[in-house]
C-alpha cells in the first residue's frame, strides 16, 4: 500500500525513483498537484518572500539546498 502521493515539479523530477523506492506514489505536479499528499518544488517557486505559487493544503516541500535523502526524511515526516 502507498504510504501517499507526492507531486514533483519537473525540475525535481530525479526524486522520483527514489520516493517510489520508499512506497510513495509519485505524480507530476501539473497532473495531481490538486490530489497530492505532499508536494515538492524545485524551490524556484517561490517569490522573493518565500511565498509558494501553488496553492494546496498538502505540505509543500522545498528541495532547493537539500540531498535526496533529507528531502524524503521531510516528505515521511510531514505525512507521518
């Protein structure tokens, strides 16, 4: 069972693999962005006051400055 569904910006896109290693079921944003659990940009998204383009109530997560590895530690975090 998927433990929830993630949309990447395209920019982000080499997550992908890693997030379905982890169980996640893994969507673009401009398709699912709207159904998503989480929702993770490139953080070229963000305006100059850090305020997100998208407009969701799934936690969006900013991969800008992060490894792989934190940016799925946040992704598990915000939907555990």
């Amino acid at each position: 069972m998927p433990r929830g569904i993630v949309a990447l910006d395209d920019k982000v896109a080499y997550l992908r693999e890693r997030l379905a290693r982890e169980g996640f079921e893994v969507i673009g944003l401009a398709e699912g962005w709207k159904r998503a659990d989480a929702v993770i940009t490139s953080g070229m998204n963000e305006n100059m006051t850090g305020a997100q383009d998208i407009k969701t109530t799934a936690p969006v997560i900013s991969a800008a400055g992060r490894s792989p590895e934190e940016v799925v530690a946040a992704v598990k975090a915000r939907l555990a």
